[in-house]
C-alpha cells in the first residue's frame, strides 16, 4: 500500500511537524507524557497487521489479551525482512539498490517506486538495512530542523527577500535524506567523505571568499573536530551561525573546541539508520526523541546508570521497528529533575557510551571475573594528559590494552600509561598498556577512539 501523497502534501506535513517540534506538545509532567505516549503506541499497534511478520504473530493470538511482541535485533530484521515491511519489498531487491548506490555514489534510486534504502554502518557482521518513504523523510527533516536551528535562520527561511539558508553537509552516505527538502529558500551542498577531504578544504575555503559561506554546518564529530582545528589555525575561514554534529558520538572535547573555533556549542543529532535517537536543546541537554520513539531499557550494571535501549518507533509506516535492541549503551542520570531548562519533559542522556564493544572487558586483580570499563571512564583518564597529544585510540586485543597517540609530547606516553593503569586499579581490574605509533585514518570510515577488538 504506497502511500500515494503529492510534493504539496509532503512538504505541508513537513511545515506541520516543523511547528509541532518547535512550538508544540509541552507537558504537564513526565507522567502526563507517558500516558500521552501511551496512546500513541496502542494506535500504532492497531496498523502493525499491515506487516506480514505482525499479522501471523497477532492472527496466533486472538485472545482479548494485548500480545507480548519478541524482542528483535539486527538479524531477525535481515531474516524476516520481506514481512517486516508493509510493502512487501524484497530484502535481495532493497540490498541490490544500496549496494549500487554505495558503489556508484549516486543515492537517487529507489525500490518500490518511491522508497529509498539506508544500510546501517557495519564495523562487524552484517549491515542492516531499512527502508524510508517521502513521508517518513519530510517527518524527519521537520523534527530535526523544527528542533535545532536557530532563530536567525527560521527568519531567513522565512523571508524571501533574504539569501537562502546555506546547509554544508559532510556525509558518509547518501544526500537523499536531506536533498528531499531543497527549496529556494534552503541550499545545501554535499561533501562526500569517501572523496579528497583536502578538495573539500578548497571548496569550503572559495565559497567563504566569495561571502557563501556555510550558514549551517552538518557533519560527523569526528569531521567537525578536523574543520575546527583548521578554523584555529586560521586555515578556513567559515563562520557558521550553527554547527551540528550527527552520527558519532559527541565527545566534550571536540564539543569544545567547536565552540572556540566559532563561538557556539554544537548542537547534536544522535541518529542511527534504525530511527532518529536523540536531539539536544537549546540547553544543551541531549534529549531521547520519545515524542516519536518509545524506549524500553535493559538496564546494565546495577546502579540505574546505563541501558541497552530496545525501540519501538510509533510513526513508522514502511519498515516496521517494534522493540528492536539496539547496539548502543546510553546513559542517564537517575538523579536528573523531571523537566530541562527547556521545558521538556523527555529523557536525557548524560551521554551515548556507543556502541557495546566500546566497553573494555578485562580481568579482575583476583583473577576471577571480567571487569567491565565504561568508555566515559576512559575518555576521562584520557582527558588529563591531553595536552600532551593530539588524539588518540585505545584498542583492547585479548586482555592487553593498545593504545595509539598522535603527534605525543615527550613523556606522554608515560603519563598515559599511568592514568590508564590507575584507572583499571580503581576498577579492580588489570591490563598491559602496549603503546603502538599513530596511523591516520580514512575520513570516509566512522571514528572509533575506542575499541574492543577481541572477545576475551
Ligand atoms: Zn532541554
């Protein structure tokens, strides 16, 4: 069943949802949410018999009780793929489509008529696959513009006598996401990473001589550190009025010196291909999208820290996600008030641990049992001797811990060792710290300062 709407109606559901995440829905209380979201998940459960996968689950069960839903992850996605869908795409048929996309770096092909295909990033196994149709994408582009640009740019979105808004994006995929909400009044440029990053310097730099600069800039943490330092350095001279950091985690660090180099915090865009996650505030809270998005969580450890969040996102319509385990530890304040500064009521993050095998598993000083290293606890220990380096890497391989510095000031590789072998005692638990030398990476592969290579 193709949702078979025109460009007016999508770019009217794009004002409207634009409205809503600007202006719209504040609650009472966190409870006066829940039951809000709660009824939005039971509609939504009413239309999940559109996908093959649900309808046999829900046929099984006709009893007047609500029926459990499994727990799905990334291979149960792959495997039930044709029926996980609600337009009985094939999972050959959607791979076929990314996979050229990907080879040829031309996103526009799409697989039913109108939908486009994201793969997830892979750094083990299989990449996941999602599809997204026009109307999920005019929903997104609504939350994440209604929700991070300032008011300097709505107003120049608004008057059409001003120059158009100038979006630079730096991505690793394809612009067909974004490109769905080209208008005259918004003009984005893309910057592939897979190509030169230095001919992209040379663009950024002739656009911002000629007074077309970027107004906003959009690009992975990781890039966004590359182009601050070179702002410092007085290398480039662009002066975005704002700076979004989207799919890496977002460490202080960078955040900081983002804002040195163009005097404003980044706001951030947690998003995987399975859903958009999390957006911050004009507060600088990271909030949980739970206004389209419910999150169960499988809390680990036992202090109420840290969860696996398991996702039900309620506004799907093409490629189901309904209680899907994501790969990614968050983490939460339990002491956190009820309501930001903001005036949400929704979630925050204290921070995105990333991916599980972020978390360092090493032996206890007895011996005995694998102590767990949460990556923020080494971020930290990191921290302290960073003036004496400019990035770094710590990869564990079996029980040993490798760690990488780039461009290390005399004895920095010392102190180094010392903060991590202080850190691990604290922990109860001990590691070999091995340093290697520094090998510079690919922009076109997502940054990972933190690794678990092997299961021990
Ligand atoms: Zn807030």
């Amino acid at each position: 069943m193709r949702e078979r709407i025109s460009r007016a109606q999508l770019t009217g559901a794009m004002l409207v949802r634009f409205g809503m995440a600007r202006w719209g829905r504040r609650f009472r209380s966190r409870a006066a949410f829940d039951a809000w979201q709660e009824r939005r998940v039971q509609r939504f459960r009413r239309r999940l018999v559109a996908a093959p996968f649900y309808r046999a689950l829900l046929d099984a069960n006709p009893g007047r009780r609500p029926v459990r839903l499994p727990v799905v992850d990334k291979t149960v996605h792959l495997e039930h793929f044709d029926g996980l869908n609600t337009r009985g795409i094939r999972l050959a048929d959607a791979l076929g489509v990314a996979l050229e996309a990907e080879q040829s770096r031309d996103f526009s092909p799409t697989v039913g008529g109108d939908l486009t295909v994201g793969l997830s990033s892979g750094t083990s196994g299989r990449r996941g696959v999602f599809l997204v149709s026009p109307r999920e994408r005019m929903l997104w582009a609504g939350t994440v513009l209604g929700r991070l640009l300032d008011a300097g740019s709505v107003r120049r979105l608004l008057l059409p006598w001003r120059p158009p808004l100038r979006i630079a994006f730096f991505l690793r995929a394809g612009g067909g996401l974004y490109e769905s909400v080209a208008s005259s009044r918004v003009r984005f440029t893309f910057f592939d990473l897979t190509e030169s990053f230095d001919a992209h310097l040379a663009e950024l730099r002739a656009a911002a001589d000629a007074g077309r600069g970027p107004d906003v800039l959009v690009a992975p943490a990781s890039v966004l550190d590359a182009l601050a330092r070179r702002a410092d350095a007085g290398e480039l001279r662009i002066r975005p009025r704002l700076v979004i950091s989207v799919a890496e985690v977002l460490e202080p660090d960078t955040a900081s010196r983002v804002e040195l180099a163009w005097g404003r915090p980044p706001r951030q865009v947690y998003q995987a291909t399975e859903g958009l996650l999390a957006l911050s505030c004009g507060h600088g809270a990271l909030h949980l999208n739970e206004e389209t998005v419910r999150f169960e969580r499988e809390w680990q450890g036992d202090d109420g820290t840290r969860f696996v969040p398991i996702v039900t996102d309620f506004e799907r319509s093409t490629q189901l996600v309904v209680r899907y385990r994501l790969d990614d530890v968050l983490r939460v304040d339990p002491a956190a008030p009820e309501r930001c500064a903001c005036g949400r009521v929704t979630t925050v993050l204290a921070g995105v641990d990333g991916r599980e095998d972020s978390v360092l598993r090493l032996p206890s000083i007895d011996g005995r049992a694998m102590v767990e290293v949460f990556p923020d606890a080494a971020r930290r220990a990191m921290a302290v001797g960073s003036a004496g380096y400019a990035d770094w890497r710590i990869r564990q391989r079996g029980l040993d811990v490798h760690v990488r510095l780039e461009e290390p000031a005399p004895g920095a590789p010392k102190a180094v060792t010392a903060a991590l072998e202080s850190l691990f005692s604290a922990y109860g638990c001990h590691a070999a710290v091995v340093h290697a030398p520094w090998e510079p990476e690919d922009p076109a592969h997502k940054r990972r300062r933190i690794l678990r290579e092997v299961t021990p």
